[in-house]
C-alpha cells in the first residue's frame, strides 16, 4: 500500500496537478507492478483542497470533507493517465460511487485487480467527513491485507523534530507507533496510526522525490523509517 500524499502531484508547485511531477514517480510504481509486485495506491487531495484548511473556513465540516474527498478523485484520474502511458493496468476505485469515472470500491473486487496485476488506485478516501487519506491508507491496507504501508514524503523519514526548520534534527531508523503518538510527530495522523498500531501494519515513511526510492522500499531495501509494534 503505497499513501500518496496530494502535495506529490503538484510538484514544484503550491496548488493543483503537475503531469510531469507524476510521471516522475509513476514510472517506478509502474517498473514494481511489472516486477510482479502487488500494488495499491491511495490518494491524497490537499494539493486540491482540504476540509480543514484555511479556504474551507466558515464552511460546514462535512461539506467542505466532500470537496476535499472529490479533490482526491481527480488526482486518482491523474495518476492513472500516467501509469497507463507506462503500459501499466489499473483501476481507480472510489469510495463515493461515480460510476462515470471510476469503479466503486468493492474489497473483494479490489483483491481480484491486485491478483491479476492491475494497480487499484483507491480514490476519495474512506468515504466519510471527518477522516483523511491517511486513513483512509490505513484501511484499505488492512483491508486488502498488504505487507506495510508505505508513506511517500517529502523528507526521508521520521526525525525528532522538523528538519526542513531545524539542522540539528535527528533521523529515527526506527519508531515505535506509540512513541510517535506520544512525542506527536506527524507520520500519519492519530487515528491512522491507531488503526495501524491495533493490526500491527508497519509504516514506512521515505522520500518519494529521490529517484529509484519507491524500486528501493519495494525490494525491502533498509530506507526511511519504520514504524513498527
Ligand atoms: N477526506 C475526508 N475523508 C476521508 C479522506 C479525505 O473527508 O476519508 C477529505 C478531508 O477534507 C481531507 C481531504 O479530503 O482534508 C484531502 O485529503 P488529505 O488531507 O488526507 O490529503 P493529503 O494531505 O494526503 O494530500
């Protein structure tokens, strides 16, 4: 399971969908899902809109948690263009049922793609306000039973304290789900860690922008942290 994050799909840019940022790392998620790998996306929407943020306020909760669930349809439309130019076969399949657009999301159908090597990209998230894709990875994980969860950044693993802010921040190989809950480090949100910590799904976090990374965590190579029991 491989939780992409929206921020992925705008590249160098603030807000909105950058093609060539994508094909970037579809390329490598393609060369897996070739290898024989199985592999699930989900993805994320705050690149497009997020319910929490600042241009959401005012609004009701729930409405402006659709909009962002919708957000993420688009960017699941996107990734699926460039995996297919890279001859990989996939489905997007959608929590919200938009029959036009994507399959609704069934697991045991889910199960069938992955089976038959087609890449299921799991759009609008869990289906419910008040969740994230975090989440949402989190769930379909368990649900479809996968190895671990793998979160694709921006920095190459859990460290102490933010180190884009600060030089003297310090990388963990590994971490346990409490430690990070207590010393609220930010890998996932609390209710996705939760939910991974109960069913004992591991979390990698690595940096998606380095080239070869995704080929890397893959094939089990030791990169980013772990999250673990
Ligand atoms: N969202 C939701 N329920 C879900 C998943 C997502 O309501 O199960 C909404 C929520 O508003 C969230 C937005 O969709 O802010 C985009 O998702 P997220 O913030 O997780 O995207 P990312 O940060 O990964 O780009």
């Amino acid at each position: 399971m491989i939780k992409l994050s929206g921020e992925a799909l705008a590249g160098d840019q603030q807000f909105g969908i950058k093609p060539s940022a994508i094909s970037q790392f579809a390329g490598e998620i393609a060369a897996a899902a070739k290898a024989g790998l199985q592999v699930a996306l989900v993805i994320g929407g705050g690149n497009i809109f997020r319910g929490m943020s600042d241009s959401a306020k005012g609004m009701d909760r729930a409405s402006a948690d659709y909009m962002g669930m919708l957000a993420t349809i688009m960017n699941a439309l996107a990734v699926q263009d460039a995996l297919e130019k890279m001859g990989c076969d996939t489905r997007v399949m959608s929590a919200i049922p938009m029959q036009a657009v994507a399959e609704p999301y069934i697991r045991r159908r889910a199960i069938r793609h992955l089976e038959k090597g087609r890449v299921v990209i799991c759009a609008a998230g869990t289906g419910n306000p008040y969740f994230t894709t975090d989440t949402a990875a989190a769930l379909r994980a368990m649900e479809l039973k996968t190895e671990a969860i793998i979160k694709a950044t921006k920095v190459d693993g859990v460290y102490d304290k933010d180190p884009m802010k600060y030089d003297d921040a310090v990388k963990y190989e590994s971490i346990t789900y409490l430690e990070t809950l207590e010393k609220r480090l930010g890998v996932m949100d609390s209710t996705a860690t939760s939910l991974a910590m109960d069913n004992d799904m591991p979390i990698i976090v690595f940096n998606l922008f380095e080239e070869g990374n995704i080929g890397r965590v893959v094939r089990g190579e030791k990169i980013g942290t772990i999250v673990h029991g």
